[in-house]
C-alpha cells in the first residue's frame, strides 16, 4: 500500500508538471518592475512560468507585427491593444486597462520641489525624453511641454532615449540633468515632480491576449490573474491608478 500511495503522489506531481505551461509577454518598459513581482506571483499561484521582453510599446508591437512570439502584450499606451485586435494579431474581447500611469519629472541633482519652474527656468543643459513615437510616456512629456509653452525653447536639450528605462538611466548616470520618466520608476526617491495629469492626456495602459497565446492555458490564466484583487495590489503599490 505505502509503494501504491507513492507511486499514485508521482503520478500526480508530473500530472501536475505537465499542465505547467510558459507565457511570453511583451511589456511596457515602465512596468518592469510590477511585471517581475507579478509573475512571482503568478507562478507561486498556478505554477506555470513566465517570460517578459520589456521595451518601447511602439517597438514591441512592430516586433509583433513581425511575427515575433509574444503570447500577450503589456502595453504602456490604448492604442496597440486596439490596434492588435483591428490587425488580427489579438483577441477580440480580451483588450482591458490594467493600470494607467502617471508622468514624474525627476532629477538627482536639481530642486524639483517645482518642476514648472525648472523647465521654465531653462538652468540645465539635458533634459532626456523617452522617444514619442514609439513610447507613450514620452509622448506625455512632448504634450507637458507643449501644453506649457516650451517645446521650442527646450527641443535643442533633449536627449531621447528608446523608452523610459532608458531614459532613467540617463538622469541617474548623470547624462541629463532631469529628465521625464514613469512616476512608476520613482517610488521613495528625492527630486521628483509628479507632472499635473491636466498637462498630458492619460496614460491608458491597456493588456491583451495575443492570438499566439490563445491555446497557452498561462497565456490565458496569466491575462485572468491581472484582473485579480491580488495583481491589482501589486500594481497600485508600485505608482499606478487601477479602475
């Protein structure tokens, strides 16, 4: 009997195995650090495993268009998801906002205690800008500075970086003096101005299923989870609002 009993607790482990599944997920640069504590989660959860690429939003979705194998997209903007779907690359009915971001001037060298005033002001030689075309918090930033009169006066200080993680980098190596980046990336840090939100249109971060995941059951089970009392903790806590 003790054999029989063994052998039935093996069979069930590697059932168990078996049904253990890996999702590829395309995501958002400025969601890197809730992604990695969400897919903890998730697999403590279910046991299947994930695997992110974090990048632009505009690169990951031509990467997509390409054929690249990405089972769900995390992206930092509306647009993609809907356009997955309008595309043929995503499921209908499966497109939600999973967070919405905020924007956040930040400096490790400058005052920020007004930022208004420290882009007015002009008193710095680099001010670094995720791309706006390819990532929606540097488009948010190209509209702040529309919407305060300065983009003309501040387009020849701009160091663009490829997304907001890049663009972190180089205020915290100190090639910029202050830069735009994800209010996300800058939780209990000094010298940073979180931007109005009436300065910018909102940063819908919208999530869908790709229809190269829609077989994964961790594909699927990993887009039901986002949704989840537990996720929508995770991504609070980590600087963005959740409806």
């Amino acid at each position: 009997m003790r054999r029989l009993g063994a052998a039935l607790t093996m069979v069930g482990l590697l059932a168990g195995a078996a049904q253990a599944e890996t999702v590829h997920i395309a995501v958002a640069a400025n969601f890197t650090a809730a992604a990695e504590q969400l897919a903890a989660l998730f697999t403590a959860e279910t046991g299947h495993e994930v695997t992110y690429s974090f990048g632009a939003t505009g690169l990951l979705y031509t990467q997509i268009s390409q054929g690249a194998p990405f089972e769900l997209l995390l992206a930092a903007d509306d647009q993609r998801p809907a356009r997955a779907v309008a595309e043929g690359f995503g499921v209908a009915g499966t497109v939600f906002t999973y967070a919405i971001g905020a924007l956040a001037l930040y400096s490790t060298s400058l005052d920020m205690s007004n930022g208004q005033a420290v882009l007015s002001g002009g008193g710095f030689d680099k001010l670094a800008i995720a791309d706006p075309e390819t990532a929606p918090y540097g488009r948010a930033a190209a509209e702040t500075m529309a919407a305060l009169g300065l983009s003309e006066a501040i387009t020849p200080k701009l160091v663009t970086g490829e997304n907001v993680s890049q663009t972190l980098q180089f205020v915290e190596t100190g090639n910029a003096e202050l830069g735009f980046v994800a209010a996300s990336q800058v939780i209990g840090k000094a010298g940073v101005w979180i931007v109005p939100a009436d300065l910018y249109d909102p940063i819908r971060q919208d999530a869908v299923l790709l229809r190269t995941g829609e077989a994964n059951p961790a594909a699927v089970a990993f887009i039901d989870f986002l949704r989840s009392a537990e996720a929508i903790a995770v991504i609070e806590a980590s600087g963005y609002f959740v409806e």
